[in-house]
C-alpha cells in the first residue's frame, strides 16, 4: 500500500476511536502486531500479538476507566510504511480522576495491517492516575 492508504487507514480507526470504537483499529493489526508502550512504569514495555494486545494492555487499562475512552487524533504523517498519529485520549478514571493523555503513535503498517505500533505519552500522568499493571 502507498504512503497515502496508509495514512487513511489510520485516519479511519482514528475517526472511530474518536467517538469510544476502538474495533476498527484493533481489526487493522495484524496477528503479531507489536505494541511499545514507551517509560519506564508497570504499563512500559512491549506487547507481541493481537491477542496479547486485547488482554494484557487494552484489557486491564479499559478496567481502569469510567466511561467510554476517546482518542482524537490532530495530526497523521505518512511515508512508506511509516504513520505518526498525535492525538489526545479522554476518559475519567474508578479512582476518580481524569484520564487525558497526549500520545503520538508511530505505526509501521505493511500490507494493509498494523504490524508495530509506538506509544509515546506522558508516563507522569500514568503514574499518577493510573495503578500498576500486573503482569
């Protein structure tokens, strides 16, 4: 696929997640999609396959939230098989707090499938509202 499917491809979950639907995203990866949460916190670290994905990460994480989590993304960058998303996620947290992060995501996408994605957020916010994955 082109730069430019790509970036649609991203932009299409994005607009989903927006509105709290994370499926079309999930549905993009491939099998063994890796996911690298960046900083040094319990959630840090990377997650290998789609199945892991949903229930080491997105699974314990969506525990945490009151509400439907959103991700609006602001801005998608594509070159070859390469997708920067920034984008904003909101949400209130069972603890009480609020949950808004700003990510940007770098994708590397390769026929037509998410196969890496790196989250680069503010890991201070994590250790502050959220408590620790157990892994």
């Amino acid at each position: 696929m082109s730069a430019a499917e790509n970036k649609q491809l991203l932009k299409t979950a994005f607009d989903a997640w927006a509105t709290g639907d994370i499926r079309p995203l999930i549905a993009a990866m491939a099998d063994d999609v890796t996911w690298t949460v960046g900083g040094h916190n319990s959630w840090s670290g990377t997650f290998r396959g789609k199945d892991s994905v949903r229930r080491d990460l997105l699974g314990p994480l969506g525990a945490q939230f009151d509400g439907t989590y959103t991700s609006t993304a602001s801005r998608f960058v594509a070159e070859d098989d390469v997708v920067v998303v920034e984008t904003r996620g909101s949400v209130a947290t069972k603890g009480g707090g609020r949950y808004d992060n700003k990510y940007c995501f770098v994708f590397r996408v390769e026929d037509g499938r998410i196969r890496e994605i790196t989250e680069y957020l503010d890991t201070q916010l994590v250790a502050e509202v959220l408590p620790e994955l157990a892994r």
